[in-house]
C-alpha cells in the first residue's frame, strides 16, 4: 500500500533570542542571552572608543594596544598569561574596529568567570613589555607587506583610499602603515591604553546556557571591578567622510599579471535606513551572494571568466557602501568591467518574483541555523551594539524580509544606483589601462607599482 506523502508545513516565523539587560556598579552594561543546552559560554566586550581616536602618525597604535594586552601586566608575565588561559581552557582574543575594541572569551561554563578575571586584569593592568610590543610590530609590518602584495587586499586599500575623504580615519589602513606602526612604542601603547580603553559606555554580552544570577555576580566581581582614574576624554573625531565627484577609476599596475582584481563600490544605506534594512540583504544576494546570482550567472557559469564574483551592502554606523568584488583572466579584463558595470545597471530594469522568493527563502530559512550557537549569537549582538542596536532588530527586518516584493527590490536598489563609484583594478595596466579607459566610465589613472606590488600568480 502507498503511503501519501506528508504534508510538509510551512515553517513559522523565527525571533531572535531575547536579551536579559543588566547594569553592573560601574556602568557597563550587561546582556544575557540564555542558551539552554549551549555549554561552551561566549563573551563578548564592547569598549566604545572608534577607532579614528587615534593620533595622526600613530595609526595602527589601537590594533597593537588589543593584540598585547594579554601579553603580560603588573601581576604576570606573558607567559604565565598564557598558561593561566590554557589551563582554565579557555580562547581568548581582542581586535580594534571601526567603533572601538572588542575582547571576547569562549569557556566551559565552569571556566567563564576565571576567563571574565583574567580578562579583567588585562583590561586594568596591562604591562606593554618592550620585547612584546615589539614583537607584534614586526608582525604587523609582515602582514602590511603581504597585504601589499595580495591584490585583493590591496585593491580593497586603493579603494578606501579614493573612495573616502582624506581627513577621514575610514581613508586610512585600520591596522596603520609601514611607516605608522614602525614609529609606535610601548609608552605610545600605555598612553592610548589609558586614555581610551575605559568602562564607561561598555557592554558585555554572554551567550550560553546560564545561571543569571550567578552570572551576574561573577561579572559583578571581575569585570564590575575595572574602574579608570579620571574623567573620559571626549571623541571629538569626524565622521566617515565620503569623497565627492564623479566615479574614478584607479589601475594597480602589476607587470605581467595573469589575473586582474576588480574592485567597485559607492556610498550605500546604513541599517537604520528608510524604508527599513530588509531589501538590501536579498539584493546582494540577487546580485553577488549566492551561486545563481547576476554576476557569478555571467562571468563564470557563461563566460568562464572567475572563479566566482561578491556582491554586498555593508553598512556602517552612519551611512554604508555598496561592495563588487572578484578577480577574472587576465585577458579579459576589459570585457569582464564592461560586463559588470552592465549588470549592475541592467538591474535598474527590475527583479523577478524567483529572484525575490529565492533571496527571502534562503536568508530567512537559515537564520535558525546561523544563529544556532552561542558564539553566534554573542558576536550578531556585539556588532549590532557597536552600532547602537539592540538584537531585536534582526526579528524586526527578518520579519519584513518575509513580505518583500520585487517592487521593493526595485525602489531600495533605485535610490543608490547613480551613486558616483570608485573603481579599483589591480593587474597589468601596460596591456589594459587603454582598453578601460575607452569603455568611459571615468578618468583612468594608473598606479605604478611599490617594492611590495610585486607580480604574483593571480
């Protein structure tokens, strides 16, 4: 006998977790986000001072301060800061952003206030030895060279370079230049340390199966417990600024490049945006975010010319940017710009209802997934923090993902269209500039290599 065939139901709307909100004695502010069954607790600290604080000639000061806190303070040395976190098993990192610094542990849940008080004592203490501080110069200065050397990175630095305006952080390296870190010191590392990376306006976030209350008094001990001498200096730094005009065009020249890098991009909507966040997500998608997409349908399913081409809006706290990106042959890098550009202002012509639906689906349908474990969660809510947001703002635009027509796509994709770009490509421009430059899209200058734009194999 046959049996039929179950009816499958239609999947019912998904909420992400919800936030227990606390206040600890010195004002940093808490959110618990109980995950039962998730056993490895995950912690997130948000310390809000950005990132353009830092002084003019010391860029990069900021990303050493994180990497070298840990390494060493009054109590221990970094060595024995290093066992203390492998015994209790415990992973430990911090980095520097655009909004501030951010230090995040993952533990066993019986471990999480060993890793909150190790954490703090390198927050309150932290030594900046010379060996170390030196150390971790030197290996910024190698990332820089490899940076330089790989053309997707460079492109991405040639394009913030242009597409920003020069009084603006955003137009500089976040992790500083050759030049800026060489000059950094430890004294330079204790000064920014001090003066910046303070209590007032954090926020930690833990994630994990929790007992409340006895999660807040840990925090209350350890974290609660880092208090600064003195007022908070204020952050008088401009805002991102963007550079005005008409779209330019910049050619890294690499002599004998077998593949040219593709890099374009124009100013975009931030998450706050009118008419709400939803319709850029399932654009991206539609265009570079999926395998279908317009671009990758293209350039490598038709023509064969990528490996695979990216799409997406990137919104910052203010304001975003609208990202393409990929690397094609060499030989067709003319007609891969020309093929690009056509793409993207083909979709001024509308989206189909498949597209909508597919876009919707797949970002909606996931998201149980993406968000399914507490490091997960920690880091969504850490980053919508440094942003002035809390995590019900990712129910909110799943929500009105859900209702999405095509008519939608088309306007939110209509008012960032005729944004002038800036268009950086990173190949041999002996063979291609002339062949760009004839496609008009812009003014072509070409950029001639460094000691660091060496050819490679891409």
């Amino acid at each position: 006998m046959v049996q039929p065939r179950p009816a499958v139901p239609v999947a019912r709307p998904w909420q992400f977790p919800a936030a227990s909100r606390h206040l600890l004695d010195n004002g940093i502010e808490v959110l618990l986000y109980d995950r039962p069954g998730q056993h490895i607790t995950s912690t997130r600290l948000i310390v809000p001072s950005p990132i353009a604080v830092e002084p003019r000639g010391l860029e990069g000061v900021a990303t050493l301060v994180a990497r070298t806190m840990d390494e060493g303070t009054r109590s221990h040395t970094a060595d024995q800061m290093a066992e203390l976190f492998e015994l209790g098993g415990i992973a430990y990192g911090a980095g520097y952003g655009a909004r501030g610094l951010t230090v995040e542990t993952d533990a066993a849940a019986a471990q999480s206030a060993r890793g909150w008080e190790l954490v703090t004592e390198c927050l309150r203490e932290p030594a900046f030895p010379q060996e170390e501080v030196a150390r971790h110069a030197r290996q910024r200065l190698a990332e820089i060279e490899h940076e330089a050397a790989s053309p997707d990175m460079r492109a991405a630095k040639e394009w913030a370079a242009n597409f920003y305006d020069q009084r603006s952080r955003a137009a500089r390296p976040a992790g500083g230049t050759a030049d800026t870190v060489a000059a950094i010191t430890p004294e330079d590392c204790a000064t920014f340390h001090a003066r910046w990376v303070r209590p007032e306006g954090a926020t930690v976030v833990v994630a994990g199966e929790l007992d409340e209350g006895q999660t807040l008094r840990d925090l209350q001990a350890t974290l609660g417990s880092w208090q600064v001498e003195g007022a908070a200096p204020q952050d008088d730094s401009p805002a991102a600024l963007v550079a005005q005009g008409q779209t330019r065009v910049r050619f890294v020249h690499r002599p004998g490049a077998v593949q040219t890098e593709i890099y374009l991009g124009c100013y975009g909507p931030d998450r706050q945006v009118a008419g709400g966040w939803a319709p850029y997500p399932a654009l991206s998608f539609v265009l570079g975010g999926s395998p279908n997409a317009r671009l990758d349908a293209v350039l490598r399913e038709e023509k064969g010319y990528t490996y695979g081409f990216r799409a997406a809006f990137r919104p910052r706290v203010e304001g975003g940017v609208f990202l393409v990106s990929g690397s094609v042959r060499s030989d067709v890098t003319v007609e891969a710009m020309r093929l690009t550009l056509e793409i993207l202002d083909e979709a001024r012509s509308g989206f189909t209802d498949e597209e909508t639906r597919a876009a919707t689906d797949f970002i909606g349908k996931t998201a149980p997934a993406r968000y399914a474990t507490a490091d997960a969660v920690a880091d969504e809510a850490a980053v919508l923090r440094s942003n002035g947001l809390g995590t019900e703002f990712v129910s909110a635009y799943l929500e009105q993902l859900a209702t999405l027509t095509p008519a939608d796509l088309d306007a939110a994709w209509a008012k960032w269209v005729d944004e002038p770009r800036t268009i950086v490509l990173v190949g041999d421009a002996d063979a291609h500039a002339d062949g760009i430059r004839e496609l008009g899209i812009g003014e072509v200058t070409v950029v001639q290599p460094a000691s660091a734009d060496a050819p490679t194999g891409r």
